[in-house]
C-alpha cells in the first residue's frame, strides 16, 4: 500500500523535461473542471529556463513515466530573497483554456454537442491545442444547447452534454470525453486502508484520518417546478427517508423540457445532497498505489476501530500528489461513500449553484 518512494515525477515542456523538484502539487477533482499543477525548485544552479519555455507553452506531467495531466504553463514566478531564487511554474489542464475562451457569439442558434466540437475544439481558435476527441457514442451526441453572450465554450459544452444526460471531462493525455467519469478502469489490486488503535496496530497504513458527515445541505424531500417553453407547468417531487426530520428543498429548474427530466433532476438532485453529506480525507504516502499514481473514479475501503462511523466502501472524489522539504512525497485522497454515486451524471453544475443559495 505505502507508495514508492523513488516515484519520479517529470514536467515536460516543448523538449524540456525536469524531474528535480524541491515542491510540487498536482490536483484532480472530479467536481472542479480543470486540473492544477505547481512544480517549485530553490537550487540556483536549475533555475535557469530556455526564453522558448513561456506561459501558453503546451506541457505534460508523468508520474514514472505514466501521463498524469496534459496541460498549459499559465505561470512562470521567480522570487529572489535572502534563501536564495525560487522558481515556480504552474498551470492547469487543457479544460482551463475551454474555460477561459468565451464562445462565439455568431452561434446563438441550438447547436448539438457534436457541431459544438467541430465548431469549438476541433475547429476555430483552439483548434491548435492537442486535444482529441474519446470514444462517444452518437446519441450523447444529439442534445442541443444555445449558447450566450459571454458564454464560456466549456459551459456551452456541458450545458450540450448535459442535455443527453451525460459529463464532459478532459482526460490525463488531453482527451475531450463524454460520459460517466467514474466509470474508469480499476486497480488490479483494491486499496484498502487501516487504522487501529488495539493489537492491530501494526496493520495501519495511514496515521491521519479527516471524516465530516455534515447534513446541513441535505433534505427529506427534493422538489423541482418549472414550465417548459411551451407554457406547460411541470413539478416532480422525490423523498428520502435517511433524513428524520422534515426538511424541503424547492428548486425552480429552467433547464428541463418535460416531466421525465425534472425528475431526473429532483433524483439527481437529492442524491448529490446527500453525496455531499460525507467526507474522507486521508494522506498516503507516496504518489502511487502499486506502481500505478493515484487517480479519481478508484474505489478503496476504510476500516478502523478509532473512526467507526468512517468505515466502508469510497471512491476517490479528488487527489493531490504533493512533495514538500517537510513532508517528502505523499498523495491527500478526498473521498466520498461509494453507495452515494448515482449516474448519469445530469444537470450537475445546476444543482450545485442551487445547493449553494
């Protein structure tokens, strides 16, 4: 379970590649669109950098040789103080530049997802950036979004997604995919986490342990009204019983057309309350689970005698792969009860912005 520690992780800009590092982050989150990386060096003798090596440069981040992120460099910092020059460069996944381009505003008919694509990704001003298109099947394809003023291509993208009921992510070598981001290939051999206080105590593979289960967002019955634009009044309405006491949350939705979705909605909805309700923050050490990094969409299991409540099955909703002078290499795991998943993911972004209020 302990992760290697002769794990090497390598930042490769246009024929550049740098593997020494004195600090380093690099995030995925499943809930946050573009993935982050930080890579800082203070020995002076690397600090350095070819002119060619600037901000727009197209880069990748391997873990033992396997790609992590492809991404841009947003940021190059170099800061002189009495410990001497720090450098840092940092960036994010190709979903940040989806993020940052608004869409075009010559394209406020409904469009499908699949003339989006060619339109925005494959075509236009990103079409220099290495991104290619995963496996889809053509009915995720057809749902039809408009797009508006100012709108970022990324949000016109889900939006489109969204509306066949699925997600849009970019995978670690720069794939653009369309689906279920938790149905991903699984480790041969399931993490499995431990910690004890009594005569197993030689059986703990982790020292900390960070579990909340807070239900201030949660409810005992989900209800979504709306009218679709045809004047049609539409209201769907779903009820859970792991809430005791009575609590309602209404949801005006401008988003659905017809009385299934909205109850796809209201059921989307509730379940992703009651997602949020749990959490499992767990620091390992290394960036690898037999020789392979850390990613999201794994399921691991937690058992321990000093926080029974936190015993089960998880999936890895977010993972951090850091190196610091203090903490040497380790990976934060945030996870979430693997029982609270419900897919297709639909109308994600909605519900969340309207968790929030």
């Amino acid at each position: 379970m302990q992760g290697d520690t002769d794990d090497k992780m390598a930042l490769h800009i246009d024929g550049v590649v740098c593997s020494t590092w004195d600090d380093l982050s690099v995030d995925s989150d499943i809930g946050v669109p573009a993935d982050a990386f930080s890579f800082s060096w203070f020995d002076a003798e690397h600090d350095v950098l070819p002119d060619y090596v600037s901000g727009g440069s197209t880069c990748q981040v391997t873990c033992n040789g396997e790609t992590v992120l492809t991404g841009i460099l947003d940021n190059i910092t170099q800061r002189v103080g009495r410990s001497g020059l720090m450098t840092n460069l940092s960036g994010r996944d190709l979903a940040g530049q989806l993020i940052d381009c608004s869409a075009p505003i010559d394209a406020a008919t409904n469009l499908s997802l699949s003339e989006l694509i060619k339109r925005y990704v494959t075509g236009g001003d990103l079409a220099n950036l290495p991104i290619t298109i995963g496996k889809v099947q053509e009915d995720w394809l057809k749902g039809k979004t408009g797009v508006d003023i100012g709108e970022s291509i990324w949000d016109v993208l889900t939006a489109a997604a969204q509306a066949s009921g699925q997600y849009v992510w970019l995978s670690a070598d720069g794939a653009l995919m369309i689906g279920n981001p938790f149905d991903v290939p699984q480790p041969a051999i399931k993490p499995e986490f431990y910690l004890y206080n009594d005569d197993r105590y030689e059986q703990n593979n982790v020292l900390d342990a960070d579990y909340q289960y807070d239900i201030s967002n949660a409810f005992s019955s989900m209800e979504i009204v709306g009218q679709n634009d045809k004047g049609k009044n539409f209201k769907a309405t779903v009820k859970s019983d792991r809430m005791t006491l009575k609590r309602q949350k209404i949801i005006s939705d401008s988003r659905s057309d017809t009385q299934a979705e909205a109850e796809k909605f209201a059921a989307k909805a509730m379940a992703d309350a009651w997602l949020a309700a749990s959490d499992l923050t767990l620091p390992v050490s290394g960036w690898t689970h037999n020789g392979q990094p850390w990613r999201t969409g794994w399921q691991v299991s937690f058992d321990s005698n000093v926080m029974p409540r936190a015993s089960g099955d998880w999936v890895i909703y977010g993972r951090t792969l850091l190196l610091s002078r203090n903490n040497a290499k380790t990976t934060e795991l945030r996870l979430k009860r693997l029982e609270d998943w419900m897919q297709p993911v639909k109308y994600a972004d909605l519900i969340k912005k309207m968790m929030k209020k």
